[in-house]
C-alpha cells in the first residue's frame, strides 16, 4: 500500500483502485507508526474513500484507530444530493460526547474535599455496563428527550437556559421519536443521568497551564481553577438504534458493492437514509439530555460541599454524528453531509453554527485524556475549516485492544501508579477500569500537539484530573 508523507504532520492514501478519491491522515511520525501496526485502520480509510458520492477526502485525526466500518478518528463528507448516510461512519454510541464545567474553587479548597466529593458523585452518577438510574421515563417523556434533547432536561429543572446556549446545536438535533423502535426506547427507559461503561468518565481537574490567556478568558478559565469534564453518549438507546439501522440497511440495500460489510449504508435521500437521519438525531438527543442530568447530578453534589460554588458550563461537543454542513470543497462551497466519528467539529471564528458568546473567538475544542493524562481545552479555527472539514481529534485513540488490556494489564498496578500521580480513582469495575488504562491509549500529549501544530484545533488550557469516576 502505498502512504505519501507531504508534510511534517500530513499523510497521503493515493487515489488508487476503486477509490473515489484520495485518504489523508493526520499524524506525526510517533503516531504514524502506532497507526501503521493496526493496517485495518489504513484500509478503512481507503474503503470509506470508494463510498459513493463522497468529496474532497476521507479523513483520518491524530488518535486514529480501527473501529466498526470507519476508522475511529475517521471524517468524510458526501454530497447531499448523490451520497450515502452510514452508521458505520457516525459509531454505535450515537452522539457519545464530552462536556467541560469550570468553578469559581481552587485546588486548595478541592482538596480537603475531595474524597467525600468524589464518593458522592460515585453514589449520584450511577456507572458501569448497563447500569440504570432513578428516573424511569414514560413512553411520553421518552419521546419528548428524544425530540426535544437537552432542552428536555433544562425545561424539568435540571439546569438553565445559559446551559442550552453552550451545547453543540443547543443540545437539540431534529429528530422524530417515531423512528426509533420499541426495543431501543426499551433500553434507554432508565438509563439517563448514567455514564455506563467504555471510555466514559467524570473527571475532576485542575488548570494546570494556559497557552493562550484571551481565548481562555473568553471560555472562563484560569490556572489553578477546578473543572469538571463529562463524557458519555447515548447508552443502550444508541447502541440499539444503530444496529436496528443497520440490519434495516443491509435487507434493503446489501453490501456486496460496498468494500467491506461494516459500511453498509443508504442513499442520503431515501426514505431509509431520511428515517435514519431522525433516528440518529433523537439518539443524539437523548445523550445531549443524559449528559445534561449528570451535569445536575454533579452540581448538586458540589454544592453539598461548597454551597456558594458556581458551575457554568464552557461547551458541550459531540463525536458520533452526522450533519448537514456547508464546506468549502475544491474551492467551492457546497452542503455535505459529514460524518465525524471519534473526531470532534473544530469551527473556526465567524461560523453561524457557535454560539453568540463563541463566534468571534471559535468553538471550544474539548480533548480528554485517558484517566491517568493530561486534558485539553482547543480552539477551533479558519485552518481546520480548509484542512480536516473543520474537524480535529476527540481523544487519545487506543493502541490496546479491550480485551488485551484485560489479559496484560493488572487494576492494582495501575490504581497505585494513579495513586502516586496523586488521582483518585472510583469505578464501576475493576475490569471496566483497567481497559481504560492510560497505557492503551496513545500519547494525549503528542496527539494535540500535532492538532495545535497543524493548526486544526489551537492549544487553549491543560488540564491534570485528581479525581475520576470510570464505567
């Protein structure tokens, strides 16, 4: 297989084959080499580039690994009127996401809290596979999250309008209930305000370093203060939503054009790619609201500690999803639909899309790191607009499977080394926790600065959890 270098960061797939057009990845020659040893990564770029109708390139982040059809880290743009809508390209977990809270305490304050703190969030925010919550929706409040999202949530009580304004659309994606089945609603009945299992986490931190002390203002943060990060997705809703439409997909359309199975997709504007759309969206809703009632949750149990805190949100970002976006492709702008999966919007300043208080800045880019790691706080911009379609990484991207993790990884081992980094931790188990070991990831530190160094999403804070609460 032949793989281009043309920049110091950049990689080229050749247009080859059947190949519709070319692959690009992201990459610096440390990461290259991490995304070279799993070669289905490689390939997934290729065979999303033969997908039909798409344009410009298909895309690979800096934390690029192989996943279900797409790589994860994968981005693609297809043309609204001629491509194809793909589960395989927005992931399982629909809409699973990350959001950033900032306080008015320090450090100092944190910790003599911090172990009470971190027991009670544990005992409000219900984790690990499959885990429910208290609240049990009705089939009428099930429809209502899944049209209305997040606005759902601030409507009961469970935040404020302020909240609405910095979520990624609002915390509202246009979705229809009708569209998603019985089961996956089944699924989803008593699963919001969870966090689950996988990667998803609450993570305490602090401000350690800031790198550009304007943008920074602008999304209320400073050195030294406490920040919350959140990321979880759909849940079971999702997951079954995705596999509802992907059976639905391969009985009407099949595969066997199509270079791998897992990219089993329909026509944009077919009545299956339509009826996808909205089910995706409502699934997408549904994350937006789950993690609007942990966001409660963690607010609540702040407070029990330190009741004058202030927990504003800074953003809220997605990475499974597809939109309908306008981009400047081959020197023309032109409406796509792009699906980012594993790889978060990085909008540059000016974009209608960002909030009022954002616009003139750019969107805040949210990277978290793996339990053990740094985090970052990154600002989009006009540079990922024309290089990524205005997308950069959402992680560090694993070079461990789960199940290796399992096999060669010890809990102990790796709770004592947290332990001495100063970082507790609270988990759902300890096998969930030890496939999340910072030692399956990549370095967090190198994948942003490739980001930063590209110019796809600017460095802003970096932020070093010491408390963290696992699936």
């Amino acid at each position: 297989m032949t793989i281009k270098k043309i920049s110091k960061n950049e990689w080229e797939i050749p247009k080859e084959g059947k190949m519709l057009v070319p692959g690009r990845i992201f990459a610096s020659e440390k990461l290259m080499k991490n995304i070279e040893k799993d070669e289905n990564t490689i390939n997934q770029v290729k065979n999303v580039a033969m997908l039909p109708g798409i344009v410009g390139k298909s895309y690979a982040m800096p934390d690029a690994h192989s996943g279900y059809g797409f790589s994860i880290g994968g981005v693609a743009a297809f043309d609204i009127e001629n491509g194809i809508i793909s589960p395989g390209g927005v992931g399982y977990d629909i809409n699973c996401g990350v959001r950033l809270l900032s306080t008015n305490i320090s450090k100092e304050e944190f910790m003599k809290k911090r172990e009470q703190l971190l027991n009670e969030i544990f005992k409000n925010v219900p984790s690990g596979v499959g885990k429910g919550g208290e609240l049990k929706l009705t089939d009428e409040e099930i429809k209502n999250v899944l049209e209305q999202g997040a606005g759902w949530a601030v409507e009961k009580g469970y935040g404020t309008k302020d909240d609405l304004e910095r979520i990624e659309d609002n915390g509202c994606l246009k979705g229809n209930a009708s569209k998603v089945t019985p089961r996956a609603k089944a699924r989803g009945r008593d699963q919001l305000g969870t966090i689950g299992s996988g990667n998803h986490f609450v993570e305490i931190q602090e401000v350690q370093e800031i790198f550009d002390e304007k943008t920074a203002k602008a999304f209320g943060i400073e050195k030294g203060q406490i920040t919350i990060m959140i990321h979880t997705g759909s849940r079971g809703l999702g997951h079954q939503t995705a596999s509802d439409y992907i059976h639905l997909m391969e009985k009407e359309y099949g595969f066997k054009k199509l270079p791998d199975r897992e990219l089993v997709c329909a026509p944009i504007n077919s009545k299956l790619g339509v009826d996808y759309r909205e089910a995706m969206n409502s699934a997408a809703n549904f994350a937006f609201a789950n993690r609007q009632l942990i966001t409660n949750q963690v607010r609540k149990s702040f407070q029990k500690f330190f009741p004058k805190i202030k927990i504003p949100l800074v953003y809220d970002v997605c990475h499974n999803i597809a939109k309908f976006e306008e981009h400047n492709i081959s020197g023309k702008k032109q409406m796509v639909c792009i699906h980012r999966k594993g790889a978060t919007r990085s909008f540059g300043p000016g974009r209608k899309e960002l909030p009022t208080i954002y616009r003139k800045i750019g969107q805040p880019v949210i990277i978290p790191g793996s339990m053990g790691t740094f985090s970052y706080l990154l600002v989009g911009t006009k540079e990922a607009e024309e290089l990524s379609l205005a997308s950069t990484a959402h992680g560090a991207g694993r070079v461990m499977s789960r199940s290796s993790a399992i096999r060669d990884l010890d809990f102990d081992k790796m709770n004592k080394e947290l332990n001495s980094n100063d970082i507790l931790l609270r988990a759902g188990s300890k096998k969930g926790a030890v496939e999340e070991s910072p030692e399956a990831y990549k370095d967090v530190n190198e994948v942003v600065r490739v980001s930063d160094e590209l110019g796809i999403g600017k460095i802003v804070a970096r932020m070093k959890p010491l408390a963290v609460i696992k699936g």
